[in-house]
C-alpha cells in the first residue's frame, strides 16, 4: 500500500496529495438519525428487528458509527421524531455527550399528524400553505419550536423541508400557494439571529404529485433572498427532474452566494434515495469538481457547506449502507482534488475540450483509495470500517 | 339538453350517437376495495375516519357506488388483505350479494409481511424472486390460493403485480431475477384451466429503485407468451418512463393477441395514481382511439377488455375521486366513439396528417355530456352521480 | 348553430360569453417568418417546393394568415435570417405594409456561421459565453444591431434564445460559463430604452447536449433581475425536463411580475416543436387558467403577454399547422374564461377539491366552438380557415 | 508502471489481469465511417475544415485510428452515403486494403431524398411504413441493395435504424404503421443467407416527436423473432426514455439469445451522441458486468456481439473523441474483468447486498491503466494514443 501512497506522491505531486489526506479526513459529513433506522415504501418498511428505535439508540448508533468513520461528528435530528417538547430535547444532549458527537441540522416534520391540536385533521391539505390559517400558524410556530430546540443542543442549522403540494389543478391556487408560504417563511427566518441557517430544501414532486410548494432551486433561491442572508438553498441529488445537470445548478447558486449544503444520496429515477455514490459516482466526482472550482474563484469554502446524507436504507443495513455511502463521498471528493486545476483552465480558454475531459478522466480513473487509508491511518480510524463494523458487532 | 342531444344527433348522424349511449353504459369498469379506503405515501396515510375498514365495509360502499354510477357492477379484491384464507374469503359472498356486486379480479399481494411462515423474514428481497426457494415456494403457493379464491368467487381473472425488484446492481443477478420469476410464473399459469385469465401487470420503478423484476410491456408480453394463453399483459397508465407513447404499446400489444386489460390512474411524475384522466384527457381518448380502432380491424372487442381503477385516494375523498374518474373514462370513451373513422382512414392513406388530426379534434372537442345524460337516463341511474351522492350521504 | 350558442348564453351567463367571444378575437398571437418555411431535423429537412423561401415570400404568407384568422397581425423576424443589415430591414418595410402587418418581436440568431469575422470560425464553442472576447463582443454586436432593427421596424420586442452550452463537463467552466454570460447580457440589456423589453428564453438542452448556459426559468428569472425591469421571462412550452409543472411556473413568474411571454408548441419527449395543444390541450387550458387568475389577481393582463408560435412544421403543411395551432389556443384561452373562479376560489378555501377539480373540467368539457365562430363572424373572418384556405389556395 | 501492474497482478491475480490484458486487446469495436466527419444538430454543423469528407478520406482516418489504438478492424459504412451503386461500393475495397481495415457494420440510409425515384417526395411520411407502397418497395430493394454491398464488401452484419414515424396521432394508424413494418421486414430477413446477420435498431423519438416505428427493445425482440434466427436486437445507449435500466434489458435480452450488439455513446437528455462513458462510466461498467455474467452462464460470448461507436462529433475533434471512447470503452470492459464473480455470487445468494455492491465497487474503483497499457505495448501500438496522434498529425 505504501507503494501505492509513492505512486500518488509522485503522479500527482506530495502537495496534493498530503492536502488530499488532510482535507478528506476533515470535511464534515452528517448523518441522519432516521437514517439509522429501516426505511420504506408506501407498500410498507420491513423492519429486521436490530435497528435502533428510540432516539437515544439511535444517537448511540452514531457515536459507535463516528468512532469507526470519522464521518458523522453530527447528527442530524427530526422534530418531534427525536423528541416532542423541550424536555424531551433537553433529554439528548446526554447520549450525544456519550456517544461522543453534536448535534447538526434540525428537521422541522411538517408531515406527521399530532396527537392533538389544529395539526391533526387535515394535515393532507398542506403546513405553511394549509387553506386554514390556524394550520399555518401552528407549523410556523412547530419551526420557531425547532429553532428552539436547535439553541438549546448548540446548533446552528435549520432543515425546512416541505411536504407541502397537491394533487389536482382544482386543489389549491398557485398564486396562494406561493403567497401563504413565502408568508410563513417570513415569519421563521425573522426568528432567526445571526449565525444561524435556514436551508431551504426543494422536491419535484412527492408527496404531491401534481406540484409541490417549493419545487426547484428557482423557487429555493427565491426564497432564500426573501429571507435574507441567514436563508440557504439545500440540494438534495434526488430531488430534480429526470436531464437536470445538478452541478451546474450548484455553481450558479454557489456564485450567488446561496448554497447552504446538501443531502446526499443516489437515484435512478426518482427520489429513490439509495447509496449516494452507488450508482452515478461521476456525477457526485463532478459536483464535488464544481464545489472545489468555487472554493479556488473565491466563492465558498467546500468545508463550510453542510453535507448530509439523507437516504432511506430499505433493503441493505441502514449501519452498512451509511458506511458505504460515506466511502462513495470520501472517493469522489478525494479524486475531485486530484483534477489539474491549472491545466483545466488552460484547455478551456483555447478552448481544446478533449485534453480538458481528459484532465477530469484523469482523475477519476485514480485508484484513490490509499489516500483514504493514509487518512484513516493518521486519525486512528480502521482502514476498512465495515469489515471492521462486521467483526465486532 | 334535448336541444343539445338533437345537435349531436344531426351532427354525428343518430346512428353513432346511439351506439354511444348504448355502448357507454355498457362497458365494464371495475373499482377496487381498497380504492374505497384512503391512500398514502411513504410519509403517511392521512385517514379521515370516515373510510370504510373492513372488506364488508369496502364491499358496501362499492355497491352504493355502483347503484351511482351504473359502474363497479365488479370489485376488484386484494389478498390476504380482503380475506387471509378461504374461510374468510367465503364470508365474502353474502356482502357481495347484498351490495348487489360480484368480485372482479384477484389480486395478490406479494409484499406485505405474513405473521408466521416463510414470508415473514426476508420479504424485502422479493417474493417470486427471492434469492431462497423457500420463499418463491411459499410466494407461488399464494398465488395458486388466490386461484382458489378466486374460483370460489365466481371470478375468472387473477392480477399478478410483482413487487419484486432491487435497489443496486450487487444485490441480484439480472439473469436469476429472470429465470426465477420465469420460473415461478410457469407454476402458476399451469395452475390455470379454461377461460381463466392471469393478467401480468408491469411497472418501471417502485418499490424497487433499482431494478424490477417486470419493468415494462416487452417483459410482460415475453412472460405472457411463456405462460400460455390464459396469460395476457395489464397496463397501469403510471407505470411508465416518462415520454413511452402509450397508446402505441396498446395498438401493438392489442394486434399480437395479448392485451388483456387496465389500471386506469393519471399520473404527472411517476405512478402518482392520480384521478384517471384527470391530468391527461387527450391520452385518455386516444388510448380509447386505439382500443375502438382495434376491435374496427377484428381484434379484441373494447367490451371483453378488463377495465379497472387503481388509483390512490390521498386528498380527495375515495368514493367522490372514484366518480370523478368513471366520469372522466366515460367522457374519453364517448369521446373516441364521435370519430370519423372512415374519414381518417382516407385522410391517412393520402396521406393528408391535417385533416386527419382534425377529425380526431373535432371528437375531442365535442361537448359529450348530453351523451352521457341520455345514458344515465335511459339506465335509471342519476344524471350527476356527484351531486346526487353529496345530497344524500 | 345559434341554438348551441344561446345554449352556452344560458348555461354560463351571457356577460361571460360575450367577453369570451370579445377577448378571443383580441388576444394577440404572433407568428414567426421561419415557421412558414419547413422545419427539419438533423436528419434532414424535407422541402416540398411550395414553402416560402424568402423573407418577402413569408410576409406575404404570414398576410395571408391573418386575412383568413385574424391572428399574426404581427410577424416575429429572425436576423440574419430575415436581413444581414439596416439595407436589407428596411426593405422589409413594404411587404410588412402590403401584408397588412407589422414586424412583432425580433429575434438574433446566434448560432448560425457568418460568412466573414470572428463569428465564423469557431461558433461552435458559443456566442455570449464564447471563452474568446472577440466572439462575445461580436454576438454582444449582433444584438445590438437587432435592437437597431427593432426600433427600424417599430418593433419593441427583442428575444433572446441562447444557442451556448456545452457538450462535456471539461469543455467550460460553469462560473465562466455564467459570467460571461451576464457581463454580455448587461450590455445587451443597457443599450434598451423605456417600453422596450428584452425576453430571456430559457432551454434545458439542444444544441447543447452536457449544458445550456440558460438551462431553466430560474436561470431566466435571475437574469432578468440582473438586466432590469425591461427584461423578462419568456416560456417555451417545450423546453422544459420531463415532469415540471410549468403552469405553476407561470403564476409563481408572473407573480414576481417577470413574465414576458410565451413561444407556443407541444412536446411529447423534448424540444419536439409540435402543434400547439395537439397533445396536450388540458396543459395549455391550465396555462391559460393561471394567467386569468394571474389577471383577477391585478398582475399582468393577459393580453399584454407576448403569445408567439414556435414549432418546426416537419411533416404537416406548415400554414395549414400554423391554423390548427392557432384554433387550439383559441380553444384552450376560451375554455379557460368559462371557468367560475368565483366557485373555485370558495371550495379551495373550504378545502373542497373534487368540486374544485370539477369546476375546471365542466368548463374542459364544453364545446367552445359556438364562440369561436362568433368571433370570427362579428370580425368578417372565415368560419372555418382551414377549409377557406384550402378551397382557395 | 511495472509496479503498478504487479500490484494488480497481487491483488486480483495473475490469472485475471493477465486475461484481461489479453481480452481488452482483442475485443472487436467498430468505427462508422461518418463519425469521423463533424456532426451537428437541427441547427447546423459546423465544419472546421480538416475533417475528411469522401468516403476515401474517411476510410484512409479509419486507418490511422486502427494503427494507432488497436480498435477499429472494421469500419460501419452508411449506403448511398458511402456508395449509391455497386460500382461506387466496389471502389471502397482499395482503400480498405491500403487502410488495413475491412468493411463492417452495412447501415442503410432510409432517411435522406433520393435525386430520383420515388424516395423523393415523400420521404417525410416514413420508409417501410410508408402510406404509398411503392416508397415501402424502394425502401426494401435499398435494404436488399445494401444486402448485396455487404457481400461485395465481404461483411455480414446488416444494420437497420428506421427513421419512420409519426408527429401526431392522426398521421398514422398504429396498426398499419406495425403492419407496413413487419411486412417490409420479412421480405428483408427473407433476403438473408445463413451467418448473415440484421441488427434491428429501436428509438424511443427523433426524427419522429409522436410516435416512432420500432420505439423500443419490445419491439425489436419482436421483430426480431418474426424475422428469424438471423435477425438480432442492437442496443443504442442513448436511444431510451429517462430512467430506464439498459444493463436489465441487455442480460433479458441476452438470455433470449437475441443480443447482437451495441451502438455506444452516451447521453445526458436524449439521444445526445456524446463520447461513451464520458458521463455515465458506471453505467457502461455495469453493461460490461451484465455481458460477462451472461458469457460465464452460456450465453453469448462478449466477443462474439457487435461493439459498434455511433456519435455525433460536434464540438471536439471527432478523431479525438474517437480516441476517448474507446478508452472509455476499454476502462469500463476492464473494470468489468476485474469483478470478483465468484464472491458476488455468493453474496446474492445469502443475499447479502452490501458486501455485493462493494465487490462490484471495488473492481470499478481501481485503476486499470496499468493494464491498458501492457496490453498496448504487447501489441505495438502507443501508450498513449491522443498524445502520440498530436504528436505526429
């Protein structure tokens, strides 16, 4: 392996690849407490039995996770999944000190009936942009709760993704629509200070299938300036029509100064949700080519955006399918640094764009993984966390 | 709306006007028992309260829907959902009687978990295709029972929805997911006698997000021509990529003999299983166009098709969406039947595409309504089921 | 036919009918010089011999048309296509007054090979977004020079559709791509004068088959904020991915009063350049539903929008798809006005869908030619322009 | 580079790399004489000047691409492109002798007007399907003509890619289009001798926007057993809907003994024609794992299948981007020959996902230009075949 490690420092440059060993090994990626968890289909979720169940197991999940990747120093939370008020809040902070990792984003659930109170009739017509005002109050102050929540476990970032859509022309008017979310949104992000994030999730479709509130980055981004400079757009890769180029989206609203992070994850055809990186991993190469090309104009340090992953583990191992969606990441960031950045820029101003995909492909086709060892290695993590994961669990 | 009917008299000629009134009252359309409940996501049913629970219930309200509407003289059933063994799918008989219905198709739910037995572990890896005989076993078994209750109902056509498929290229060989399901098919289309019809529905994505097993109507039609002639294929409208031309798959598969039914929904992304013809009429009366066309040339009467609702009732209320619908299919139809069949066959053989595409619009563009009164009249049924359902409800 | 029209006098109300049969002879539709010509593919275009070749010959033609439809009162022009200098527009002038036509918008073609210059040589790698300045100051030129047109012809509408993109991910980089592209756009934007606009068209792919450097509305929209309030959005129906809503597009654009106009035309798989509303009528009612409401909502009158046709005629006679274009938009906007938004807006309040979803349909369902005929009747035009023209041409 | 090669030779074997090197030397791939001429789109082409233009020139490139990658024995020709008689097509046997190259693929051109005859008016309305028999009898003698070129040329694989279609549904009757179709077919096949192959090639669009004549691998597969055992299915990457799983098609096709081969490119949105695995590397690495599974169970061996290039070269150099599909091409076959088959397996037996996609994961990730390479240098050809044609051209 050591030969391998040679053979890099030498193709590539020792520079490039010691900041590659660095840099792999710190950029932050969160994991999510539902992800720990079986996920499922309208046809049902087929539970083994071994998956955590409670919040608290779950955030034991994450450490034992955090301990073999590296990956995962927090968790993303979902309200009131992981927790309905703020005793039961106050309550995580305990297992998170014990399994030692924070807390990241916090998720507004805006699509579980509660028990009691305007959210439980007609929760099917919409939150923020419910018909009835009482609805719409009720999920603008179940967000403000979140932020609530997210002070008291000391973070900083808000998730607002929206199930909010209908089913047919007749259901709901556009122009309400529109206008009743961009309302509620005020009211959140005017609850926001300073060093805190709204992301802004956008969804082609589903749970509405005829559309959803906030359907697209342009609606994203739309929102995120009504909003202010606390309001960030969130990608999540499966959320797009079938032919849109996501990077170019994500340099544009990078360029603009709106790309808050992402939520990561692979599909084939729609928001499938599967291992990110599983089966488009030069797509995943060519974001994070865009995101690093941000960071050297000047735009937004690629550490500095929130990365999630966001998956629904329905057949393999939640545990094991996390890892493997983490080694997908860590192998397209790790290749995405190796791109000859200089040469790049020269092929395209001649423009000669044979040589210039060559220079990608270049890259790509770099066996990365004794990058990734040498990085585990320097942190004292397993170099092969699943058989690891295997052998003692 | 005499006025209007004697318009459509003069124009048409009396002859096409009454054979639609006859033709519209007449074609079968079937509705399914869960239709009558409500539908949901993987993000949740939003259950009103006031759905029917049990299969009695469902039965009950399929015969108020079809004293309504004059359609749902059959209902199509769901095991072990609808009766887990021949006991209870024996107890189906007197609500049947009573609701003034008989069953319709069976079909067999494959992905639902058994409480003891061999489908209980591992059922997220298939049924039919599972990597374990045991499973295929007892999977097949199921279907060849659902036969029995069938023939015990009185009905003759079993529905094979395959919920099999996968979620990344690692997890089965695309040849054993084939010869399995090949397989398994052939045990129970053997099982099979006379007049008895097995339709093999296909579908492109979900659950599986990978793969699945029946993907589109070239794998049905293969599979229908191994299992034999009682095998034929079954369109759901939402089951295709976006951009198939759907009516040109029916044409085809309607010429090789082998069409042997439908799964009527609208759908704007994916199967969004939205009110049929809601979203898309235009397809609607084309795909009848095609039908019509069909039986013109001597193929299969558009009567002995299998016409079947399968939608789901996530918003609106099941019972009024289910009007909705048969309103919108009985539109489509008379629609397709306005036609001026000879003048497109001359226009076509020219070939002269603007006049052509002008008949088939000027069909389209006919207010049909008064057709459909006449019918409803002429069969005692009320005019505006909708209304008369509210009113007395 | 009187007795059909006291029948929609009596059924919806005289005031509605009338303004319907009033504001469908007003609303002005565009037609475009090339669409008079062939249309082909990049397989071949088949020319019959009987198109008009010239840009006289396609004024005359486009005369023609709006004797016999009263629509096309204005022509949209293509430059180059339809003059190389101030020499040649203005030589237009006489066959636009023979005609009895005025020049509509004004289109710069960016994407055809110059015979001399800088355009000429490697067009290939863009106009705007070209990475050689001297290309971009050239397009950026020609621009310019249509704006002079423009004003030469007493036009006041520029249209903006981009050829660039890119066909691999080496070949440009995105933030060069959208830099070049606003710095170009701005100069473009500040040569315009109050009461001229600039429409920014926007297209997911073709030519470009890796990007397109205004690849969707939200790239149009951000644009159009750059450039001020003379520029916005202009909406092809087919250049959108599969699955977007685009009317929910609309009403969120015109909203934001950033709605400019519309090329016309239908799609079944991409940019397909069809007959508008030949397969997709209830799209284009919905359309039309959003910008009425858009209108009652006090944002951009309906008539004050840019409606122009946009279809390549490959098969079909192209005046002859140009008039079955034009009665399907006719249709589509007079259905659209018969709808009770009064009774709409009351069950979206409640929320009571399945009415709703009926009120849009009873007004889908009514045949609205009675009105149309009215229309062209009170107007001196033709019943019937595709008969009088084929009977007379 | 020797240690790079004995780290693969330790990590997966002598055995297997050293098969590999062989395998990936010896697989067929065939050039088309017009990818070597610029491509375009509906919008133009644009010529640069150095590509060849006779069919001379082309074959003499195809040449030089043979001599410098190794792929490229058999050059596609496309008739009366190359040749519009016996005469012209007997003249391109010099200059394959003296490029060292022999003729492959016979493609006949069904879409291009003809100076005289009947292929000249009409061409638009379709080919085989036309509505006139007498263009469905010049378009069968073209395809007997081109029969007779392929014996001349001493090939025997025939290619039929139909341009026919439809652009609304009144154009055509679905089922004559099907009729015309498969009687025009039959008197092709029929005109087949044994060892002579027809590759019958489907299209989901273009140039056809409504319907098209064989729209999918259903119907080829149809087609294909209708015509008999010498007629197989050709799978185009680009040529399918969104969201279609083309590696499941092939190993279903595969198993019918009904593959014949391949055009390779790949796509973004449509039928785009960009280099082969310059977007979708893992795409194209799952076929190769489909083909070699399929070879390992007894079916078709991978050499044994038409690997044919067709891409339409417009913005990069088109001999460049020849060079850069095939090692695209030949990455992916590698990887490919990497897999462990015999873990995976037993891992889809268990079934066991996870540790099934890493396998898979782990041949895709590695780097196989070591490989590559060897293979090159035992065959005399350059190690780096764009650089040494830079070099010298």
């Amino acid at each position: 392996m050591t030969e391998q490690l040679d053979h890099l420092f030498e193709y590539f440059g020792k520079d490039i690849i010691d900041i590659a060993i660095q840099r792999v090994a710190t950029i932050p990626i969160e994991v999510p407490s539902w992800g720990f968890g079986r996920g499922g289909t309208r046809f049902g979720a087929y539970k083994v039995g071994t998956e955590p169940v409670t919040p608290g197991e779950k955030i034991a999940a994450a450490g034992q996770f955090h301990k073999l990747t590296g990956k995962g120093s927090t968790i993303a939370l979902h309200f009131p999944w992981d927790g309905k008020n703020k005793t039961e809040v106050r309550k995580l902070k305990k297992p998170l000190k014990q399994a030692g990792i924070a807390a990241g984003s916090i998720n507004a659930n805006l699509f579980s009936i509660r028990e009691k109170g305007p959210l439980t009739d007609t929760i099917r017509f919409g939150s923020l942009t419910h018909p009835h005002e009482k609805v719409r109050d009720a999920s603008v102050k179940h967000c403000i709760d979140c932020l609530d929540y997210m002070r008291l476990l000391g973070s900083n970032t808000f998730v607002l993704w929206l199930p909010d859509g209908t089913n047919s022309p007749g259901q709901m008017s556009m122009y309400e629509q529109s206008e009743r979310l961009e309302d509620a949104l005020l009211q959140v992000s005017e609850a926001l200070v300073e060093n805190e994030t709204m992301l802004i999730e956008y969804k082609i479709f589903e749970p509405g299938f005829y559309s959803t509130a906030i359907q697209d980055y342009g609606r994203s981004l739309y929102l995120s300036w009504l909003a202010g400079d606390n309001a960030k757009v969130l990608v999540d890769l499966g959320h797009h029509p079938h032919g849109v180029n996501v990077e170019q989206i994500i340099a544009q609203v990078v360029r603009q100064g709106k790309l808050g992070g992402f939520h990561f994850n692979d599909s084939y055809y729609a928001d499938d949700d599967l291992a990110t990186g599983s089966l488009h991993p030069h797509q995943l190469f060519r974001i994070f080519v865009n995101l690093i090309e941000g960071e050297m104009r000047g735009y937004v340090p690629v550490h500095e955006l929130a990365f999630m992953i966001d998956q629904s583990h329905n057949i393999k191992d939640p545990f094991e399918e996390l890892i493997e969606s983490v080694e997908n990441i860590e192998t397209a960031y790790v290749k995405a640094m190796l791109v000859d950045y200089h040469g790049l820029e020269g092929a395209r101003a001649a423009p000669d764009p044979t040589p210039a995909d060559r220079i990608l492909m270049d890259a790509f086709n770099t066996d990365v993984r004794p990058i990734l060892y040498e990085s585990r290695r320097n942190h004292g993590l397993p170099l092969d966390p699943l058989s690891t994961w295997r052998e003692t669990s």
